[in-house]
C-alpha cells in the first residue's frame, strides 16, 4: 500500500463527519469525567487509608505507569481493530478497574492491592486515549478544518463536570465506592452508543501501511514524530505543572488563602479550555507554526508575570498561562496524525513521549521547590516553553512540506 493513497469516499460526507464531531467530543468529555471522578476523591481515600504523602504518590504513580505501558501499543491496536473498538477495549479496561478501585478503597485494602486496580485505570485511559485522538484526527480530515482543540476542551470540560460533581458528594458524605462504581458504570452506558458513529480510517483493520517496495520504518526513528513528541511533551509539561502546583504556588508564594490558591487554579482550566475552543479559528486562518509560537510565548509570559507580579497581577498571569497551554497539545496530536496511513502508530509515539511530562513534571517542580521555592520553581516551564518554540517547526503540515519538495 502506497503511503499517498486517497481516504474513502466517507470523508467527503460532512453529513456523517458532523455526527462523527459530536460523538468524539462527547467521549473525550466522559474520559475526562472518569478521571476527574477518581482525582475528585484522592483526599477522602487519603484519609480513609490514613496514607503518608509518600505512600499517596505510589498510588498516583500506579495510573501513571499504566498508561505509559498503554500508549506504546495503543497505536498498533487501534490501527488493527479501529478507533471505535480500541475505545471500548480502553473504557473495558479502565472503568472496571475504577470500580475495582473504589471497592479496594472500602475495604481498606493494603497498598499493593490498591495499585492493582488503579495500574489497569491507567492501561485502559491510555489506550483510550490515544484511539480517541485518533478519531479526532479522522474527523478533522473529514471535515477540512481544525477541530481537534475542541474534543480536548471536551476532556476539560469533563475533569471540571467531574470534579465538581465530586465536590458535591463529598460534601453529601457519599461512599467513595459508590460514588465511583455509579459513575463509571454511567461512563459506559454512554460510550458504547457514541463509538457507533465513529468514522473508520481509510486502511482500517490493514496491515501497517509502508511504502511501495520498502519496509515500515519505525515511527520512534521519524525525526519529525519525535521532535513533535518533544513540543507536546513540553506543552504537557506546561499545563501539568499549572494542574499540580498552581494552587500551592499562589498560597506559598504569594501567601494567599487556600481558597484563593483553588480559584487560581480554576482560572487557569478556565482560560486553558476558552483557548481551546477560539483557538481552531485561529489555526484555520493563520495556520499552525505561527499559532503554536504565540501560543507558547504566551505561556512564558503568563508565567513570568505569576512568579515576578503581585498577587492581582498574577492571578492575570495564570489566565495568559492557561491561553498559552491551550493549543500545543491538541495540535500536536493533529500534526502527528497528518498521514493517515501512519496516524496510529504515529500518534501513539508523541502520546507516550508527551505523557512523560506527567512524570517528570511533578518530582522536578517539587525538587526545585524544596530549594527555591514552588513560585520560582515555576520558571522552569518558561524554559521548556522556549524549547517548544524551537520545534515548533516539525508540527508543520506534511502537506505543504510535500508541495516544496
């Protein structure tokens, strides 16, 4: 199979790639929810097991490790059985383990049987993850524009649904198990149905596409994934870092209430998701490289402006911030699937390379911390900021790359 073959005809059925659009974005907002729905109930299971921050860690660590031993395959997976099975095998996956968890919780089950259920939470969210991208990808190109910051402004949009609905039943004093047994079991009645109106990929269910005459090339060898896998790891870092430290940053540096550390961190998901969703216009009429360096000089400046300006001044920072981390992500995954016959495999490389952000983030910001303090430890995501600028190139459409050669 030639690598410039032509997707089907559906792809030209704007009709379809509408409901298609929906039905993504409403699954991206459920896997959001279903994170959000365990993080919403960390304090509580904190408290009900009586852990150490140290012993807390092991637990967040165990979804960690799950998805980056999801991601690697997810793309080969996906690429084999489609986007839509490789969801529900995903959701099968992570939202039994949820359940799993919740009951471990309520028993008052020892650490390592904890870990279990929350490893298998991380496995299936990865390769949910990635297959709804990819998805993502296939409607983009159905549709001809830039929609992908949309389904991620969906995932924000669930983590907010997710964790307010879990402010409320833990103030209702609900069961952790129940709460998150209900929640997850809702989860899958709602996906099940969205995934039928998926488009599938042109190749879907082939053999890995290579070139005519050649052998695939691995994707973790394609200079351009990986320095599109850098860019996205950066522009997780960025926003991870605002997700795990902003509210210790504000009430510790600049010794605000916890209260007003909370509504600096809702500031910024806020404005992160309002870039989102105004930024696929932008990407359609100025394209990506140019977006993508605003975007992250963006994020520089609203990070300087939270170390260096007094707490009014920062607290427009962490809204400059939040627009600033908006878009890297999403339109990395855009870039990475650019070739169809290559979007799984590709897409499954930058989504492990990115989500390593999430484990070098946390111990480096809190590293930096114990020695500079968590506000001036924050400047580090101006420096990956600064790198990301410097890749931003590799994210340019492989189309117009083809039309100068």
């Amino acid at each position: 199979m030639s690598l410039s073959a032509e997707p089907a005809d559906w792809t030209r059925d704007v009709g379809r790639g509408r409901a298609a659009r929906t039905a993504t974005l409403l699954v991206f907002g459920v896997n959001g929810f279903a994170f959000a729905t365990w993080m919403a109930r960390v304090p509580d299971v904190k408290d009900l097991l009586d852990l150490t921050p140290g012993q807390l860690s092991l637990l967040l660590l165990a979804i960690s490790v799950g998805s980056l031993c999801g991601l690697p395959v997810a793309g080969r997976i996906a690429h084999r059985i489609g986007a839509a099975n490789t969801v529900l095998l995903g959701m099968g996956v992570s939202l039994p383990g949820l359940i799993g968890a919740g009951i471990a919780v309520e028993a008052h089950a020892p650490i390592p049987v904890l870990m279990v259920p929350l490893f298998l939470v991380g496995l299936g969210i990865g390769g949910w993850d990635v297959a709804q991208n990819l998805e993502g990808s296939i409607v983009e190109q159905a549709l001809g524009r830039s929609v992908m910051p949309w389904f991620h402004a969906g995932f924000s949009g669930g983590t907010v649904v997710g964790a307010l609905v879990g402010a409320l039943l833990t103030w209702l004093a609900v069961p952790v198990g129940v709460h998150i047994g209900v929640a997850a079991a809702a989860g899958m009645v709602a996906v099940v149905p969205l995934t039928r109106r998926f488009l599938p990929a042109y190749d879907e269910g082939a053999t890995e596409a290579v070139p005519t005459g050649g052998k695939a090339r691995s994707p973790w060898l394609e200079p351009r994934t990986l320095l599109i896998g850098l860019m996205v790891l950066a522009a997780a870092f960025t926003e991870g870092v605002a997700n795990d430290w902003m509210a210790v940053a504000f009430v510790d540096g600049h010794e605000t209430s916890n209260a007003l550390g909370v509504v600096a961190l809702a500031v910024f998901l806020s404005f992160m998701t309002a870039g989102r969703i105004v930024g696929t216009g932008l990407l359609d009429r100025f394209g990506r490289i140019a977006v993508l360096r605003v975007m992250f000089a963006t994020a520089i400046v609203g990070c300087a402006l939270v170390v260096f300006g007094p707490p009014w001044l920062a607290f427009i920072g962490v809204a400059v911030w939040g627009v600033g981390a908006s878009l890297g992500f999403p339109v990395g995954m855009s870039a990475a699937a650019d070739d169809p016959a290559r979007a799984a495999v590709r897409l499954s490389v930058v989504s492990t390379i990115g989500y390593g952000a999430f484990l070098i983030g946390p111990p480096l910001i809190g590293f930096l911390g114990d020695r500079v303090g968590v506000l001036d430890a924050l400047l580090a995501v101006g420096v990956v900021s600064l790198v990301a600028i410097l890749v931003v190139p590799a994210a340019r459409p492989l189309e117009a790359e083809r039309a100068e050669a």
